[in-house]
C-alpha cells in the first residue's frame, strides 16, 4: 500500500472529537428541520426551497478538504489508500467551477418555470460538477500507475 500524503487543515487537526463530532452532526439535523419545514409547509414548487440549497451547501462543504479530513479523524478506516483519492483545495475549487458552469448550461438550455425547478438545476450541477472532479481525478490518477509500471 502506497504512503498517502494528507495537507491537513490546521483547524481540523486541533479540533476534540466532540467538537468534529458537532460540526458533522449539526448540518444534517439542520438539514433534516429544513426537510420537515418544507414538507409541512405544503412543498409548493413556487416557493424558495431552501431545503435544497442548503443540501448543496452541505454536499460542497461535506466534500472539501476540511470535510473529508474530518472524516479521516471520525473514521480512521476511511482515509484513502491512494493519492489521487485524496481532495486538495485546488481540485474542490475546480469543482466548483464544473458545478458553475453545469447550472449556468441548464438554466440556458432548459429555463426554470418555477423555483422547484431552479432547485433541481442546482443539486444536478452540484453533484455532477463534483462527479466530474472525482472521476478526472481517478483518470489521472489510473493512467499515472501505469505509466508507473
């Protein structure tokens, strides 16, 4: 197995594990009140959803370099066997980037009519923009152990 470089994020690193702990269960119970309020609150496709936008806010923060660190240290078996699997600040940002540039070709080609729409075009680039970060990476990271070889 392969010695895996990790840029730890000074914050994480001196963080107690209950403090790791609030920061990783606070957002979802969070996440969760905005789920039952939009639900209660009749799930009209012409109201805000905030329930989405702060699912994606979670999604992009939860799949950061400080997040995945601070599943390192809740999960120690989860720290990743090879360096391409390891997220640096630079490969979030081009996240990101894919994540921008995926909404703004949907809300182009397909225009929202609501804001039920707008919020579906919003997790889609989200978790597509991050799903493109993740397999360039493994890409690169499959043809750099070959050519290793």
């Amino acid at each position: 197995m392969a010695k895996v470089t990790i840029e730890w994020v000074g914050w994480v690193k001196k963080l107690s594990k209950k403090q790791l702990w609030l920061i990783a269960i606070v957002p979802v119970i969070v996440i969760l009140a905005l789920l039952v309020w939009r639900v209660k609150s009749g799930n009209s496709e012409y109201e805000v959803n905030w329930f989405a936008y702060g699912l994606c806010a979670y999604y992009a923060l939860a799949f950061s370099p400080a997040g995945e660190q601070i599943q390192y240290i809740l999960f120690p078996k989860s720290v990743p066997h090879n360096q391409y699997q390891v997220t640096n600040w630079t490969q979030w940002t081009q996240a990101l980037m894919a994540t921008a540039v995926l909404l703004i070709a949907a809300l182009l080609f397909w225009p929202p009519q609501n804001q039920g729409e707008i919020a579906v075009h919003v997790i889609a680039s989200v978790v597509l923009g991050f799903m493109v970060m993740w397999t360039w990476r493994w890409y690169n990271g499959i043809r750099a152990q070959h050519q290793s070889k």
